[in-house]
C-alpha cells in the first residue's frame, strides 16, 4: 500500500487525515488509524487563551469532566490534565498530582507522587503566562506563575523521545513494571501536551490505543511536536470542542467506558469564531 504524505504548514500529513480549522489560530487533524486527534493552538493568534481548572472543595479542585468544564467557562476547547487522588474513588473533591497554576492562582507544587511506578518526581510542567508565551518548566522556575500543567514526565525532550526508565539507570520505581515492560509501554488511552520548537504553537493531543514511545514519535515526525508531557490518560483521556456551526460542545475522542470522566483538572482554550 502506499502512504502518500504531504506538507502542511511544516507538518508531515498522512493523506487520511482529516484536518480542519474551527477557529482562529486552531487546527485540529484526526488521524482515524490510529485513533489520533491533534489540536494545534496558534498562541498568537487573535483571541487565544489558554486556562486550567481552578482550585475548589475540601482537597485542591472539584472533579467534573472536561467538556462540562468547557462549557462552564465558555471555552471552545477542553482537554483533560492532571493526574489526580484518590483513585479509583467515586469522591468528588480531589488533589492533583504535580504544579497546577490557573490564571495566577497556584493551588499545588511540584512533587513525589506516590504512584512512583509511572510519575516521576518534580515532573516538569508546560507553563504559559498571561501573554501567552509558553515553556517547559521545572521546581527551578524563578518567574510568576500564570497557568500550568503537569503529567507524569516529558516524554519529547528537544524534539527527541525521551521516555523516562526504571530504576537502576532511572528515576522510576520498577513495582509490577520494569525496562523491559514499561507502563509508558502499554497501549492505552494517552493525552499530551506539547509545544513546538519556537513555542509559539501550543499542542493537545488524544489518541485511543497507542503506547508513549510509538505516540511521541508521530508527534515528533508529523506534528513538528519539540517538547511534550504525558497527562493522565485511560479513562481520563477525553478532548472537547465546540461545533463552529452549531456552538454546541462535542467530544471528539472515544471516552473509555463510553462517556467522559469526571477528572481533577482540565486545560481550556478560548478562541475566536470565524468571521
């Protein structure tokens, strides 16, 4: 069979890909193979903003899903963020794992998750301030913190996979996994964010059923995807978007389970309608 790629913008397409721009500064491509949908955000294009869920109940955030989330603050955009405790439990308040900074307000810090199977200690965090500007940061960050996001480790690392090990060579404890049946190994539900090499375009990715090396590595090859994180996945995998035509919000995924979860946290986009 032959795969005819093309360029687009810099970015390698399959020419199954459905790619479409439901507003300004946003490009969202599906890749049905694979189960893939990438929604590229434009940081400076007009209109974008870019939040996450801010602090509530008797822990650090309220769960609720992401395209109720969406719809809450009026975003176009959603996709579900941090990893979160307790779990599995049906409570609705919760603490998530990692830095989480909503609009100024930073309700959680670097830390040692106690799932040390999977997260990595002080993982970095995707830090983007109130004019946009995005990085990847760590516990060393010296600026003012506006809004971030942490997963469980950076898995594209300068625009090379680097996925985090067990130890003896590496950071993670071994428990039921090892080097050689890794849980980034496992196909799964995956959400990531990254960014581009110039850090001007903002990067949020699902995919139904792939493991993090094979998924990093489409992100690095066609998406132009130089810096990226994990985030929670499985049944917490969910994107949403709102219906440029109709206005009404539309999870784009396959939510394992069949319906979106109620998640810790999630990551919004606001952006402009088309004229």
């Amino acid at each position: 069979m032959i795969v005819l790629v093309v360029l687009f913008f810099g970015l390698a397409l399959n020419a199954a890909d459905v790619v479409t721009r439901p507003f300004v500064g946003v490009t969202h491509t599906h890749r049905a193979a694979l189960g893939l949908h990438v929604v590229s955000v434009d940081l400076r294009a007009r209109g974008i903003r870019v939040t996450l869920s801010g602090p509530g109940g008797t822990r650090e955030t309220i769960r609720r899903t992401t395209p109720d989330f969406m719809e809450s603050v009026g975003a176009q955009v959603a996709i579900n963020a941090h990893f979160f405790l307790p779990y599995p439990s049906e409570e609705a308040d919760a603490d998530v794992i990692g830095l989480a900074a909503s609009e100024g307000v930073v309700y959680s810090w670097f830390e040692r998750p106690t799932q040390a199977y999977a997260l990595v200690a002080a993982a970095p965090a995707i830090h983007i301030d109130r004019f946009n500007r995005a990085s990847v940061i760590d516990d060393a960050w010296p600026g003012v913190l506006w809004t971030a996001v942490a997963g469980s480790a950076q898995i594209v690392t300068g625009g090379r996979v680097t996925i985090p090990a067990y130890a003896p060579l590496g950071a993670l404890t071994p428990g039921e996994y090892t080097n050689t049946r890794s849980w980034y190994a496992v196909r799964t539900a995956r959400t990531v964010i990254g960014l581009s090499r110039d850090r001007r375009r903002l990067v949020l990715v699902t995919a139904e059923k792939m493991d993090l090396p094979a998924l990093a590595a489409v992100l690095v090859r066609d998406f132009g995807v130089y810096e990226a994180l994990n985030l929670d996945g499985g049944g917490s995998t969910t994107l949403a978007m709102e219906n440029g035509r109709t206005g009404v919000g539309e999870v784009l995924n396959s939510p394992t389970g069949g319906r979106p979860r109620r998640v810790a946290s999630s990551l919004a986009v606001f952006a402009a309608r088309r004229r």
